[in-house]
C-alpha cells in the first residue's frame, strides 16, 4: 500500500562564502599566510599592494549578520546571482571593481620589536609527520577528519587523554559530521599504528598493548607480554610476579622472556616531539597596558596586502566599454567572460572574509581582555571564571564562532604567551560566597600533592578534607578530576621507597 506523506523541515545550509570565512577564521596567523599565498597561486586577480599604490580603502561594513546575533554562523550572506552568463550584470562589476581595488586585508602590526618573532629553523614536528601519514593511508573524508581531530588531542607525552565522546561531539559541532563511538574508536585504533607506533593510546596498558600487536607472531614473549597486558595488569604494574606465574600458569623463564619484550617497548612514543614544536609560537595578539589603557594588536605576521589586479582590472574597464557600445560579447569569448566573473567573484570574497575574520578576532580579544583585565594588568593571580558564553553575549555571536577563534590562537601579554582557552575556566564558590577559577583550585592541588610524604601520598579524599579547610567546597570526585587533568596519578602510584 503507497501512503503518501507530506513533512515540511527547517535547515540551514551553508553558502561558500561562509564556508570559507569559517576555515579561515579558525586559522592562526601562520596558517592564514600560508591559506593567502595559495588563493593568490591559484586566483590571478588578486595581488599584492603597496602602501604608495593604494587610493582609496575600503570601510569595514558596520552591519553585518555577525552583530544582529541571530546566526549560527556569524558570516555575511552574499547577494544571490545566476551563474548564466548572460544575466551577469557587467556595467555594475566595475563599480565594485573599483572599489576593491584600493581595498586592502588589513591587520594591525606592532611597531615593537620585542614584539617580533625570530624566524627559527624549520622542522617537521611530531603533528606534522602525523598528518603527512595521512596522506598515505586510505581513510575516507569523514575518517580524515576524525583522524586529524586526534592527532591534534594528543598530549606531550604522545598520549590522548581526551575523552572520544568529546571528539565525537566537536566533529559534529564543527564539521556537522554525525558519528559513531565505534566507527571513532575505529580510527583510533588505525591512528595509533602509524609512526611511531602505539601514539594516541589512552593509557599504558593500550600503548604497550599496540606496539605488541605489530610485531611478528613468532617474536619470543610476544604471546605471554600480551596475556600478561590484558589478563594480569594490576599485577604487572605492582610487580606481583607470583601472582601473574598462577594466573596464567606459565613457567619463570617465559615470565621473563615476556617481561624483557616489554621493557623494550617505548611507553610514551612521540615524547618532547610535541613540547618542541609548541616552543616556537607566533602569537595572534599582543596586549599591552599603558597609560591606563589596553593596547590590542592583531598580528600582521607576513601576511600580504590584497587587491584586485590592475591588468585585469583594465580588461573589466574594456569589457564594460564595449558592452556599452553594443556589443553584448564585451569583445570577450565566453569563457573568458566566465573566467573573470568566477574569479572577481572569488577575489572579493576571499577579501571580505579576510577583512570579516580580522573585525571577529578584534571583537573577541577586546572582549577577553574586558573580562580579564586584572590579568592582564597583575598577571595569573588574577584569573577570572569564563565561559566561551560570556564573551558570545558581550559581542553578540554565536559560541560556536567565539570556539572558533579562540581554538588554536596565542596572546602576548607582560607576563609571557598564553593560548586564548587559558583564559576559560568554570568557577568555584568559596565559603565566603567568593568566586574563584578552577585553575587556581588546580594550583592548590598541585601544590597541596608537592609537598605530601612520599612514603604516605595523599588520597583524593584526605585532599578534599584539606581544600574544605581553606574554604573551597569541593567534592572528592572532583579532586580526582583535577589531579587526573594535571597528569599526577592515584596516591597508590605516587609512593616512593625513602631511605
């Protein structure tokens, strides 16, 4: 039987123009030179301007759908046009011709030297040679960025200690990608045999588990290592040797033929790789406090000024005079006509979303340092709670666009270089009503663990006790998720033999 239905839905979809100021918001300066110089190799109408050449620049647009607040992706709609070339309204292409012509993609520019980063050597980092991998590999689109999105988790130490919920949910969030736990964890499980093997484990156990599963079935131990790694772990770890011979009724000789194999093993692949490589950052903004004022930088980097090309904007002036004296051909053939039409197109939307993301990343910042100015006037002691909500409501966009410029960008202030999520902690209520950054219970935590007697550590419990009296209300389950945020283990691990 045909049962006939009708469903009416709502969806938003994303224009080109928006897709491309999203990517290009979300990029670091470095990244953003890089993301320019391949749209000028590839789109012949844009080049490069010199101060002396530019008449007249352009004004930023002082109403645009990121100030209404209304849009999830706070990016301006371009005006709907027919691709037919002959409804393609010539006479009024030079106008806007014109008008970018003398248009820049401005970024501001420290005049301070001690502000300027010195060019270092190049060298392929840890994240690098991980994503080169890739390239090799046979991952599908929607795997690539499941893969990409671990690789840019993994912590110093070559682990991933990110939740893959977590990742899962920022994939859909950002890329509008729907996946399941299985089909992430199955990119993981590939992820971690690339090199070095056994990167992006979750733990120790997984690591060595990983770097025992590529090696040849014959290797000697190899079947024991594996058993005692999945069957007998708590006892590996405390050294119960006894104990893993009974469990898995093998003889001492095999126990240490296994044991040998795993000391072998690499338990934290990729380690200093990804430190060293986060050493050398360019900083996105500078911010400064003089004269009781903040000064706000973008850093320009050697990103380069834009403009549409005066040869071509000299075949635009030809063809707009010719359609003028009647000939509808503009003295071009069609697929010249084509030609220039897509690529002024692309020209002065590449512009426009370079121009957008420098006023989106400006508002953001101002309202950063709104929030953090003690911080930024007195330095860490002074960090206050936020929320990504907070600098949306300031500046009136969407979290999602706030996520997107605050995910992979640096400040330099008085008191060094810090990434923007730094700045971004819940708050925690105090016995005086004060609130206080997690960051700085995390502190205590920290220092509360430091100064502990090795021979008896701490449980997460006693430290809960110890926090209630300095003030903090804070549970015992989240004592633990601190400690495990700053990588210091359970207090069973952190007990040392002291003579």
């Amino acid at each position: 039987m045909l049962n006939l239905q009708q469903k009416q839905s709502l969806q938003q979809k994303l224009s080109p123009q928006q897709i491309q100021y999203i990517k290009l918001l979300q990029l670091p300066t470095l990244a953003l030179e890089q993301r320019i110089k391949s749209e000028m190799e590839v789109n012949p109408l844009l080049e490069e301007g010199d101060e002396e050449e530019i008449d007249e620049p352009v004004q930023e647009e002082t109403a645009s759908d990121e100030e209404q607040g209304t849009d999830r992706i706070d990016a301006p709609e371009p005006e709907a046009r027919d691709n037919r070339d002959d409804d393609y309204d010539w006479e009024e292409l030079l106008p806007d011709a014109d008008e970018l012509y003398g248009h820049k993609a401005r970024v501001d520019s420290g005049d301070d030297e001690e502000f300027r980063e010195i060019p270092l050597p190049a060298r392929t980092s840890m994240t690098e040679h991980l994503l080169d991998q890739l390239s090799y590999a046979d991952f599908s689109d929607d795997e690539r960025v499941v893969a990409e999105q671990i690789i840019g988790s993994i912590d110093e130490d070559g682990y991933l200690r990110r939740p893959l919920e977590s990742i899962t949910d920022d994939i859909a969030f950002n890329y509008g990608v729907i996946l399941s736990d299985a089909a992430v964890e199955e990119v993981l499980h590939r992820v971690q045999r690339l090199e070095p093997v056994g990167i992006a484990a979750r733990d120790l156990q997984e690591c060595l588990l990983v770097q025992l599963d590529v090696l040849p079935e014959d290797t000697p131990g190899r079947e024991v290592a594996v058993a005692m790694l999945e069957k007998a772990y708590k006892a590996f770890t405390m050294k119960h040797f006894d104990q893993i011979m009974r469990r898995l009724d093998i003889e001492e000789f095999e126990l240490k033929e296994a044991f040998d194999l795993i000391q072998r093993l690499n338990p934290k692949p990729g380690e200093g790789e990804f430190t060293a490589s986060q050493n050398y950052i360019t900083p996105d903004f500078s911010v400064r406090f003089e004269e009781d004022e903040f000064l706000i930088t973008l850093n320009s980097g050697n990103t380069p000024e834009l403009r549409i090309s005066r040869p071509y904007r000299r075949m635009l002036e030809q063809l707009v005079t010719e359609r003028k004296r009647g000939h509808s051909d503009g003295g071009f053939d069609s697929e010249t006509r084509q030609f220039l039409k897509a690529k002024l197109e692309s020209a002065r939307w590449f512009i426009n979303s370079i121009h957008q993301r420098r006023h989106t990343m400006m508002k953001v910042m101002h309202a950063i340092v709104e929030l953090q100015g003690d911080f930024f006037k007195f330095g860490e002691g002074y960090l206050r709670p936020m929320i990504l909500k907070d600098i949306a409501d300031i500046i009136r966009m969407d979290i999602s666009t706030v996520s997107r410029v605050v995910n992979g960008k640096y400040v330099q202030c008085d008191f060094g270089v810090y990434e923007l999520k730094y700045f971004f902690s819940e708050g925690l209520a105090t016995d005086s009503g004060e609130e206080v950054s997690n960051k700085e219970v995390k502190a205590i935590i920290d220092g509360i663990i430091g100064a502990e007697d090795k021979k008896k550590p701490l449980s997460d419990q006693r430290i809960a006790q110890m926090l209630e009296k300095k003030g903090f209300q804070i549970a015992r389950r989240t004592v633990t998720k601190y400690r495990e945020a700053l990588g210091i283990p359970v207090a069973r691990l952190r007990k040392e033999i002291v003579l």
